[in-house]
C-alpha cells in the first residue's frame, strides 16, 4: 500500500492510502491548503497506524490501577 497526495479542487489537497491495484482503501476526511500539509498529515496517520501494530499484543489489555 502507498499513500497518494491529490488535489481536491481550487488548491486544496487530501491523502488516499491506495493498495496495490489502486485502489482507495481510505481517504483523509479533511483537506489541507498546502501540498506539504496533507505529505504531513499523511505521514502522522502513518505513524499511528504503525504504534497500533506494535502494540498489539494479542492479549487483553490491563485496564485500572495494579
């Protein structure tokens, strides 16, 4: 899968995660009013989808005060 940067219209710009037969497989709610802002926020969403993936541990998770 990649991330794709579009313009949306009149200068403004959206993210769409694309998979190998680009497809759209999830697209930026919002759009952004720079090229640069919407490479940004495609790349925070990136990175919190990648700590999701590392924190899944398979186990229930502890919830309260040990």
């Amino acid at each position: 899968m990649q991330f794709e940067i579009r313009e949306s219209g009149r200068s403004l710009w959206s993210w769409a995660l694309v998979n190998e037969t680009a497809e759209t497989v999830l697209e930026s709610r919002r759009s952004f009013p720079s090229r640069a802002q919407a490479t940004a926020a495609a790349l925070a969403f990136s990175q919190l989808v990648a700590r999701a993936g590392r924190s899944l541990s398979g186990g229930p998770r502890q919830i309260g005060f040990l």
